[in-house]
C-alpha cells in the first residue's frame, strides 16, 4: 500500500480486489448490474441463485459465458462460479465442477433461509456424500449459515447455526474448507475464529457500517434489509474489529444483491442490498472508522485469494477520499435500482 497525503489519508492504492460473494442476476438485470462490479473488482464468486437456480457444471458454465457476454469491452473481470446445492445434487457433479477449471465452490443455503433458497439442502445429512467428495478433491462449500426454524428468534438464526450445523460438519469433514459467508455477529467471529484451518468467513459492507436500528431509522427502511439481517452493535463492533486487526481468515464479500425498487419497497419485501456501485469504497470507509485503513489491502485483495489458493492480482486501484452523492436509483432493466446509500453520500470515491 502506497500512502500520499500529511494528517489524513487522501489518497489509496491497493492491489486490485475481489469480490468473494456476489449476485449477478441474469438478463437485462446482469447488463445494468456487473460493470459496476468490474470496474471495481478483478473476480468475484458469483452466487447461483438465479431462477432456476444454477446446479450443474453445465448450467454454471453457460451461466459464465453470458456474465463474459454481459462484459463491457473496456472492462476486464473474471467469474468465479459455484454450484448451487440441492437435496438432489450427485456427489459425481463435484467430479465434474473440479474438472471444469472453471467452478470454485458449492453453496450450501438451508432451504427457505433466504431469497430464492427454495431449492436449497432441507437436511444436511442428505448432501454427506457430495460433502465428503468435496473434502476429497479439495472443493471450497460456501454456507449460508442460518437455521430456518420458524421458533428461533431471526437475529438469533446464525448463532442457532453454528451451533446445531456448523460447528459439527467443521468436525467432522476435517478437510474441508468452508467459507462462512457474510457473517453477522460476535458469535460468528469467535466461531471462526477458533476453528479448525481451512474455516474463513466473508464480511458485507453493510454489516461492517450499520446495526439494526438501520432498518427502522425515522420509519422501515426496506433498502436496509437483507438476509442475514443487521444484527445489534456490539456485533458490527465485533465484525469492524477482526477485519481492523487483519485477521487473515476474514475477507471482503459484498454480497450485493440487487432488487428492483418495487421488490423491495413492497408489503413483502425480499431481502438484499445493493452495494455494487461502493463496492470497495463503503469497505474504505468502514475501515477508515476503525483507523485501519492499512488492513484494507489485506482484507480486499489477498486474504480470499489466498483462501481460495489462487494468484493475488496484478495491477492496482486507486481511491480517493473525495466524498459523492449517490443516486436515488439507477437503471436496472426495465426497472429501477436503489442503492445502499441512496441520495446520501459515500466518502471514498475509485479513481478514474
Ligand atoms: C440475496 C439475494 O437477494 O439473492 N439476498 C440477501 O439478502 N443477501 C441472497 C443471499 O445471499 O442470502
Ligand atoms: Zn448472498
């Protein structure tokens, strides 16, 4: 990390980050949402929870070439693709996922967790055989990590988790390399870590920003809501402190989901923020609060790489601390897109 600038931190130049979670959607909807990604990002793991959702080989490698197809010529990025597990899935698909080259994982969403997790695993013991090959040929799962129980609390659903799924499978596949994805809470960075090596976990910008009296700020803020929910501040304060420190086994995910604005702003409205458009700027910010700027390198671009044992990038990208109005809403098909910090202002901008 280069630093320029006396008192405060102006300027920053980081080795090019990845996304490690990330939707993409498909169609019109991946047209309006993926040069934001890639201007920003050098990869990114693109979830499969598209309609229906992407759970062979042969589906994520379609699904690849259009994300490759939707990329604006001047724009260079490469998706990473994972495989969306089902009760059904054949432990022989993970034979054909590695021999692909190009699929770096299997995403576990307990069925009914969140949005389109219809398909998803009702009972992990159903997918033991798909596991266990994983753990054999070394193929990174990727968690949802809440229960679904309707009796459990929904800001306690991660913890529940851990406890009744997590902890057990980390056990007893002691191969295995699991992401635990955009954790939320205190318990969720004890678990992981003191966990066994091969355990990391992805952290939103969302949740690294802002607790749960975000979502009812002078009334309900639908664009706040996403699943796992903004959990309560010593959680945020616990997530802030392990990336400030530069915990090697917690890396950038944005997670950005994005929805049109009538999804969300509904009686029902589906979970996911859109954060694409900061995607590496909120994370600056976030971490600017902690005064660790100088993890933020780590944390964005080699902490995931090295997790997922594969190059850190060349090149570089510069932010600048010069803050931008954000949008209402973008484009977003036919339809609009509000983002995270909709008419306010973000403080970090990415240099042209
Ligand atoms: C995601 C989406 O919209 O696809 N929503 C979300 O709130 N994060 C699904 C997910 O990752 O849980
Ligand atoms: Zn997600």
């Amino acid at each position: 990390m280069r630093r320029a600038g006396t008192a405060r931190l102006t300027r920053l130049t980081i080795r090019r980050p990845d996304d490690w979670h990330l939707h993409l959607r498909d169609g019109a909807a991946l047209r309006a949402v993926l040069p934001f990604s890639a201007a920003r990002f050098a990869r990114a793991i693109v979830m499969p929870n598209l309609t229906p959702a992407v759970t062979t080989t042969a589906q994520a490698l379609d699904y690849r070439r259009r994300i490759l197809a939707a990329l604006p010529a001047h724009l260079k990025f490469e998706p990473l693709m994972t495989l969306y597990l089902t009760d059904d899935t054949p432990a022989a698909e993970v034979d054909r996922a590695k021999d692909s080259g190009c699929v770096f994982g299997f995403k576990l969403y307990p069925a009914g967790a969140t949005t389109h997790s219809e398909s998803g695993v009702t009972d992990i013991g159903r997918i033991a055989a798909v596991l266990a090959r994983m753990a054999e040929l070394d193929m990174v799962l990727q968690v949802h990590g809440e229960v679904t129980d309707p009796a459990v609390d929904v800001f306690d659903r991660e913890a529940r988790f851990i406890e009744r799924t997590l902890a057990p499978l980390v056990e007893r596949l002691p191969a295995l390399r699991v992401v635990f994805e955009h954790i939320t809470t205190r318990a969720a960075v004890e678990f992981v870590r003191g966990a066994r090596p091969g355990v990391a976990a992805t952290v939103t910008p969302q949740h690294l920003l802002m607790n749960r009296n975000a979502l009812f700020a002078g009334g309900i803020r639908p664009h706040h809501y996403c699943a796992p929910v903004l959990k309560a501040e010593g959680d945020r304060a616990a997530l802030l402190e392990a990336v400030a420190r530069g915990e090697p086994r917690f890396f950038l995910g944005t997670d950005s989901a994005p929805h049109a604005r009538a999804a969300k702003e509904a009686a029902c409205g589906c979970a996911g923020i859109f954060s694409a458009h900061g995607g590496i700027e909120l994370y600056a910010e976030a971490f600017e609060a902690a005064g660790a700027l100088d993890k933020l390198e780590g944390f964005a671009a080699l902490n995931g790489a090295d997790f997922y044992r594969l190059p850190h990038n060349s090149g570089t990208i510069t932010l600048l601390r010069e803050p931008w109005d954000v949008p209402g809403h973008y484009p977003f098909a036919a339809e609009q897109l509000v983002p995270l910090r909709a008419g306010e202002r973000i403080a970090w901008r990415l240099a042209p």
